[in-house]
C-alpha cells in the first residue's frame, strides 16, 4: 500500500495546518552544474560510467531543425517511426561538397549543418563527390561505355605515344598488328621496364586507365587501339 506523509505546522489558535493544501509549497532548485538540484545524469563527460543506461527518446520533425551554435542544448531528431535522423548539408544531391559540410566516421569539426556521411559519396582527395554511373563518371562508369574510338599507330625505337589521356575512360585495348614485341608503359617507357605485348599478330592487351599510354619496340611495328568512354 502507498503511504502519504503530510506535513503539517502549527496553525492559528494552537491548529495544524497541511502543507500543499492550506498553503502552497514552494520549492526552489538551486545551483548550477555539479551542485544543481535538477535531474543529472550519474556520470560526467569524460568520466567512468556509473549506474545504468536511462531511456532516452526523440523528437518527431518532419523538416531538418534549424541550425545552433556552441554550447546550446539539442533535441534528438527522429522521424515517424522513432527511427533517429541523420541530416546531410544539401537537400540535393551535389558534387564538390566542403569537407566541412560532411563529419564522416573518424573525422572531428564540421560545419554546424554537418551530417554523418553514410554512403554515396567518394573523396576525390579534397571534396566529396556522389558515386554514379554515367559515361563519363569520374569513379563508376557504366559497363558498355556509349562512345569507343580507334587508330592505329606505328610504335618507334624510342618511346611513343599510342593514345593520349582522357578523363572519364574506362579502358584502352591495344593490339600488336606483327611479329615485333612491344613494351608498354608511361611515357619514357624502355624496352627494360615496359610490360610485354608479345609479337604476334592479333595479341592484345587491356588496360583500364585514363591516363596516356606509350610503347617502345626494337625496330618500329604497328599497333592498333580502340578506347572506351
């Protein structure tokens, strides 16, 4: 069974008189911080945990919340389904993003509109940028590019360009068209450090690159190329 305990002060004529219902009871918290009489948690930040987990809950917003600054209190943000809501700094999709715009796995600061990076986006080395797959997609790109070109050109006995750079290639194939080998490689490539094209007739290799591609052979031989991008 409950138990009530009334507190009670003399009143007028030798009487008690109950507090809360003759007179109010005012309480007053006071303090601040460690010696506040308000509801704390059983641990600070940045010291051992102590006690057990407390519940803790949301609130629904349909709309990302507005922006705060240093020091202010925030409320967990969840959608419909109580599930937690992470926020990105777009609306819309977009290439280029600040680094202070995303806070990613590992990374301190960000912006005050930062969200957790989750997925679909690749640093490119100083921004991020969304993963997709089009023709002339800077990290994916489509199987089956929609444009291919071709030429042929006669490899010398120093290093020659077989086919320049493009950006947003997906791959070149180059086919010996004699008996001579070839050595593939950058630019001042050698017959000492080239990767073998072997000279057959009709031998090809594949190599999935955006970059320039030269060749050396020891006496000049012919080669083909077709480039997908």
């Amino acid at each position: 069974m409950a138990q009530r305990v009334t507190l009670a002060i003399p009143g007028p004529l030798g009487s008690d008189v109950n507090v809360g219902a003759d007179y109010p009871l005012a309480v007053t918290f006071a303090g601040a911080g460690a010696t506040s009489m308000q509801v704390q948690g059983t641990s600070a930040s940045g010291t051992t945990q102590t006690g057990n987990p407390v519940k803790v809950g949301g609130v629904v917003n349909t709309t990302a919340p507005s922006n705060l600054v240093t020091g202010q209190a925030a409320d967990l943000w969840v959608n419909a389904r109580g599930a937690v809501q992470i926020a990105a700094s777009s609306a819309v999709g977009t290439d280029g993003v600040s680094n202070t715009a995303f806070t990613s796995p590992g990374q301190s600061g960000g912006s005050a509109s930062a969200g957790l990076l989750v997925g679909g986006n690749h640093f490119n080395g100083t921004t991020w940028d969304r993963v997709r797959g089009d023709t002339n997609g800077t990290f994916t790109v489509a199987k089956g590019s929609a444009t291919m070109a071709t030429s042929q050109i006669s490899v010398g006995t120093v290093s020659t360009l077989i086919v320049a750079a493009r950006v947003g290639r997906s791959s070149v194939t180059i086919t010996n068209l004699g008996a001579t080998d070839i050595f593939i490689g950058n630019t001042g490539v050698a017959l000492t450090t080239g990767t073998l094209l072997v000279g057959t007739k009709g031998a090809a290799i594949t190599i999935p690159t955006s970059a320039a591609i030269y060749g050396i052979a020891s006496v000049a031989q012919s080669v083909s190329f077709i480039e997908n991008y």
